[in-house]
C-alpha cells in the first residue's frame, strides 16, 4: 500500500480513485474503488495528532482531496458534531482523524488523499 503517491497515480482516466481506500492506522476501510472523483480545494483541517504544548486549534491547509457526492457511498466513516457548519470526518473503526470532512450546505463529502492509505 502506498501513503503519498501523486494523484495522477491514484486516479484513472475519469479522475475516479483507481484503488480502495483504506484507514492509515487499521485495516477498515474507507471507499471502495471508483467511488470518488479527484477534486483540487484548499481546506484546513485539525492536525490528526497534536503535541503537548501545541495549539488546539492548530491546522493543516491541504488541497487534495477524494470528493463523495453521497454519504452513502462510504464503507465505513465516523461523524463528527458539526463545529463552524461542517462535521469532521474520520475512521469508525478506530476513530482516528479527521480524515476529511463533510459540508452541511452542499452535503459533499471530502477525503483527505494524505490522510489515507491506497490498496
């Protein structure tokens, strides 16, 4: 399984996820294959692991992202709370994350491709 891959490896010609989509920290996993579309937006999300003396709202701006136009369409995906209109997504399994997150205003969902794993 590959971590950090560029996107053109990761999708195929209709810019769809080649490969599933696994958690980074079990084996749950997330998307199957062809389920999501690449899509370039910049969103920040909470660092997945913070040190001690660190910020609690401190953030990483990431761009790459797996757009899921149905919540339906995930094998497994835990739901934050809704904190500033959007709900955090992460593994249901493990609860690791976030991953992603979920727009409430559009109801589309966005997968972080550094924050997962492809099989």
């Amino acid at each position: 399984m590959s971590e950090e891959n560029p996107e053109s490896l990761l999708k195929n010609d209709a810019g769809k996820n080649k490969d599933k989509v696994f958690c980074t920290f079990c084996p749950s996993k997330v998307l199957n294959q062809g389920s999501a579309t690449f899509v370039n937006i910049q969103f920040s999300l909470p660092y997945m692991q913070r040190k001690g003396d660190g910020q609690a709202d401190e953030r990483e701006s990431i761009s790459d992202y797996w757009l899921v136009e149905d919540m339906y369409t995930f094998e497994n995906i835990g739901v934050s709370n809704t904190v500033e209109n959007v709900k955090y997504l992460a593994c249901a399994d493990c609860e690791r994350g976030p991953i992603g997150w979920h727009d409430l205003k559009t109801k589309k969902s966005y997968i972080a491709l550094s924050r997962v794993k492809h099989a």
